[in-house]
C-alpha cells in the first residue's frame, strides 16, 4: 500500500511538469498622458492655483505646465490689478503673487491672493507684440516701474487721420495723411496710459495730456509753451526756438516727492481751465493760462491753481536750462 502511494505521488508530479505552461500576467503599458498627471509637491497654494487654473483652461496635464516665476505683490484693488469692462472691483489692497507660467511654447499671467483662493488670468499680457513691448519699456523708464508693473488693458489697431498719429500738439504742423497704427491703453498703479504708435511700433506718441501751461506776452514778450503727459513724457517750447522744442521725462526732471505731487493731483482733480493772466487793458499785458486734465472729479481749491502754476513753471525752467 505504501508503495502504491509513493508512485501515485510520483505520477502527479510528472503530469504537472509535463503541463501548458501559463504566462505570467504582464501589466498593459500606461497611458504617456495619463502619466502626466502628477502634481509637482513643492508648489507653493498659490501656485498650484495658477498651475490648476491654466490645466483646466487648456486640457493639460498640471505636469507639462512650467513655473517661470513668482513675484510677491500687493495689488491695488480686489480685481487683483485686472481691469475688467463692466465689473467694479473693492478698493484696497490684496498681498498676493504675479505668477508667470509656460505651456506650449506661450506663457501665461496669473494674479492671485495669498493663499491662491482668488486666482485670475491676465488676459492682456499673454500676446504682447513689438508696438506693446516698446509702449511698456518707454512708461517704465518714464515713471521708474519695473516692466513687469505695467499690463496692457487694450491694443486696437486704427487709421489715424494724421501723420502725428491723432494727437495735436502746441505749435507742431502734421502732415494730413493716413497713418496706420495702434492705440495701446496701459494700466499701473490703478492709473491708465494711452499711447497711439505706428504700424510696426517704430513710433510712440503720448496721448493721455495731463497739463498744458502756456505763457505769452509780457515785456520780455514770452511765448512759451509745457506740455506734461500722465505717462511722464515733458514737452517745453518756444516760438523763438530754432527746434521743435526739448524734451524730458519725469524720472529725469522731477523728485520722486514731487511725481507723488503730480499723480496726486491728476487722480483726485478734474479737468478745469486756470487763468494767472494780467488784467485786461494792462500794458504789456502777460497772458499765463494751465489747462489741467485729471481723471477726478473735484475742482481745485485756489492754493492748490497756484500750486500747479508753479509746478509748471520750475519744469518748464528746469527743462530750458
């Protein structure tokens, strides 16, 4: 009996040997983009809220997404410094972050708060051309900003009617031709720039006049004229001048006390007319007029007309010497 057991054994062994044998299950290669799916650990909220956001906008993987950089900021409003027609938006600040992301070779301009729960695209940065570019390099050297403070609200190709590129100025002729070019609306600091270029961005004129001071007769017979765009751009002139006139900019012309003076005054003061002139009927007689255009709605108090009157004139002494 035993010996019956012992070849019974044997023989099932030789059957299982002798069996088909069955392949070891292999695991199916996983889908690349299903791979792609993994959230980089050290993203900060805020920047997993931008990385999230741009996912979901683009049908990506948050893994194919790029971090360019990260700047802390506090932004003016809580429409975290985007402008958006038709929404009104809290006035005080908001610490938060600029956050610049890269996917398909094109990056991306996200404003958040600190903890990422308010996160925005800034629609207007994301195509820049080269009229932009060179609209935004010329307001922060006006005004001292980085390039990086500054959005476009708007760029709208037009014909202008002239070749001053639609903005008249004191004693400059313009040849009446139709010129082909942009307008370009900036914002920075909650205040909004007007720029109108050509074409290819080869010329940028200033359209947003802030102050006009002008200064004629008198004994010396004076015939002077300054002109100050919002955007920092000084124009001084005069009608014996040989040229069209001197040119300047804030940053190199004024105190930073006294470009915190003049932005004051063009947010809270409206636009008015103010008239320093002699009488009428006095001999050599001196006629002295400012023509103010703030975006405020208050008008100025009779210290603050004198104020802007010597403003204009220290500038204008300042930009002849």
């Amino acid at each position: 009996m035993r010996r019956v057991l012992i070849l019974l054994v044997i023989w099932i062994l030789l059957l299982t040997a002798c069996g088909p044998v069955t392949p070891a299950a292999t695991e199916e290669p996983s889908n690349p983009e299903e791979e792609a799916t993994s959230v980089p650990v050290d993203l900060t909220p805020a920047q997993l809220a931008a990385v999230t956001s741009l996912s979901d906008k683009l049908g990506k993987a948050v893994d194919q997404i790029t971090v360019v950089s990260t700047e802390e900021v506090t932004w003016p409003d809580g429409c975290l410094g985007i402008v958006q027609m038709g929404v009104l938006c809290t006035q005080a600040e908001v610490p938060g972050f600029k956050i610049i992301l890269a996917a398909n070779g094109q990056e991306y301009e996200f404003h958040t708060n600190q903890d990422g729960s308010v996160v925005l695209l800034a629609e207007g940065t994301q195509n820049v051309g080269v009229a932009e570019e060179m609209v935004i390099k010329q307001l922060a050297a006006n005004l001292n900003l980085q390039e990086s403070d500054i959005t476009v609200v708007s760029s709208e190709e037009v014909e202008f009617g002239d070749a001053c590129l639609g903005v008249a100025m004191e004693g400059v002729m313009c040849a009446q031709v139709v010129t082909p070019g942009r307008i370009i609306v900036l914002e920075a600091n909650g205040i909004q720039y007007e720029y109108h270029t050509g074409q290819n961005g080869n010329r940028a004129q200033p359209a947003t006049l802030a102050l006009l001071w002008k200064r004629e007769g008198g004994i010396a017979g004076f015939c002077d004229t300054l002109a100050v765009f919002r955007s920092g751009e000084v124009l001084a002139s005069n009608c014996r001048s040989q040229e069209d006139g001197k040119t300047g900019t804030f940053t190199n012309l004024l105190t930073s006390t006294e470009i915190q003076q003049f932005n004051e005054w063009t947010v809270e003061l409206g636009e008015g007319r103010l008239d320093a002139s002699d009488p009428k009927g006095v001999a050599d007689r001196m006629v002295v007029t400012l023509e103010f255009n703030g975006s405020g709605i208050r008008e100025p108090a009779e210290s603050e007309q004198q104020a802007l009157f010597e403003f204009a004139q220290d500038l204008y002494q300042e930009l002849s010497k």
